[in-house]
C-alpha cells in the first residue's frame, strides 16, 4: 500500500555537482512548476548557459557554467600544488568561467531543462551523439556486461575515431559473431555514425564511488595522459582498471 504524500511536502528536481556539494538549479516554494522543467536558479548562483563563442543563450542548448563564485566552491585538490589540475578541471575550456560538464536549456522564464553531459558528448563530423545513446543499445546484449566509449578527435578535421571498450559477461568472448551483432544493433537502433572504427575487450571500467564512468579521464590517457593527471584514484572503486587503457593507448604506438 502506498500512502498520498501529504500537500505540505514539495517534490522537485534539481542538478548540482558533488564538488561543490550543493545545487544549482532546483525549485523554491515561490515560484511556479512547469511540466519537465527545473523551476529556477538557486540564490548564490550565477548560472548560465553558454553557447560555442562562451556568450551566454536563452532559450537554446548550451553549456552550464558558473560565472561568479559559490560559497561552496572548492578553491583546489588536495595534493595539487600549483593548482594545474584545479584549473584543468574546471577553468581550461572558458577562462575564468567554471565549466560543469552539463548541457542545460535556461528559458525566458527562468526555468531549466538539464540534459545530460556536455563532456560525455561526442561530436562526430558535426553530429551530437549522446554516451548513454551507446550504453543503452550495447548493454542490451545479453554478452555485454558493461560499456564505454570514446571519440578521438582528428586534428586534421576529418571524423576521428570512435572506440568501443566493452567488459563481456562470464564465459563470452569477443569473436567477429559478437562483434557483428554489437555493430548492427547499433546501426539498426540508433544510425550508422553510431558504428564505433573498432571495438575491444578490456577487464573492468573506471568509475567512480558514486557509479559514474569516467569516459573524459579515459580519453585523456588515449590521448597521452599520465593515469595520475587524467584522474584521482582515490575517487575511484577500483583504480587499476585504468591500466588496461594505458596498455592499450601503448600497444597502438
């Protein structure tokens, strides 16, 4: 049996971050609720969103970010003398501006639609394609326990790379039978700029304590990086898988 919540009580939604350990947007009591939408900004916090040239939108998709300092901001990492990673992790893309990593929609009424994460995003030859889009389809397969995937860009502008890494369930192997199935399902389901160039086993992912993949800090490492600078391995359930992305940025050298 479930019991009627009482008129007293609000439900509502709302997107912050856990390094500021507070919220940005949420719902106050004073002001209305609109179907699918986060009722507003939250004092303290100079939200908005930005679009490519780092100006700020309404109305349209764009990049949340923090303009003004929150009580809250952390001010460095532990261990991070120079502040480099600090400022890496929040302040590299626009400067001065914090950069969260969320996409967000704020409406001429103030209102605000959270869709996901901008730093999760791959841009494949102009086209928006989403991770979870992946991780729906791929983890669908009964041979599939678990899935990450990574987009390097071609510096040259030509539509890079788009690995797949899969962690396969007890007793599957990837054979060219699992591969081909991984492949249509994605063509058929989501389009053909969706197929990955290439898809490979690894033995677990990186994530951190509160479940999340760490995709930007793999492509980091597939790009060069050191495990130390790409991410913390405090912050993680299990450090060590890492390294298979170290071994396999190697074995492509």
């Amino acid at each position: 049996m479930y019991e009627a919540v009482s008129d007293s009580v609000q439900l509502a939604s709302l997107s912050g971050g856990t390094d500021v350990c507070s919220g940005f947007v949420g719902a106050v009591p004073t002001v209305p609720v609109y179907a699918g939408e986060i009722s507003c900004r939250y004092l303290g916090c100079a939200v908005e969103a930005y679009d490519e040239s780092a100006k700020p939108i309404i109305g349209s998709l764009g990049e949340l970010v923090i303009t003004k300092p929150m009580p809250s901001m952390p001010v460095g990492f532990w261990g991070d003398t120079d502040r480099s990673r600090y400022r890496a992790a929040y302040f590299e893309d626009i400067p001065g501006v914090w950069r969260h990593g969320d996409w967000i929609t704020i409406s001429d009424r103030g209102t605000c639609i959270i869709t996901g994460r901008s730093d999760a995003t791959l841009n494949r030859g102009g086209v928006r394609l989403g991770t979870a889009e992946f991780y729906t389809v791929v983890e669908s397969l009964p041979e599939v326990a678990d899935s990450l995937v990574v987009h390097l860009e071609d510096d040259e502008g030509g539509a890079g790379q788009l690995i797949l890494f899969v962690v396969l369930a007890d007793g599957q192997q990837l054979d060219e039978a699992l591969h081909q199935k991984i492949t249509v399902a994605l063509r058929t389901r989501l389009s053909p700029r969706h197929v990955p160039d290439t898809i490979h086993e690894v033995p677990a992912l990186p994530r951190t304590l509160s479940g999340k993949k760490l995709e930007v800090p793999v492509k980091k490492i597939l790009q060069g990086a050191a495990i130390e600078d790409a991410a913390a391995k405090g912050a993680l359930t299990d450090p060590s898988a890492l390294d298979a992305f170290v071994e396999f940025r190697e074995s492509r050298l």
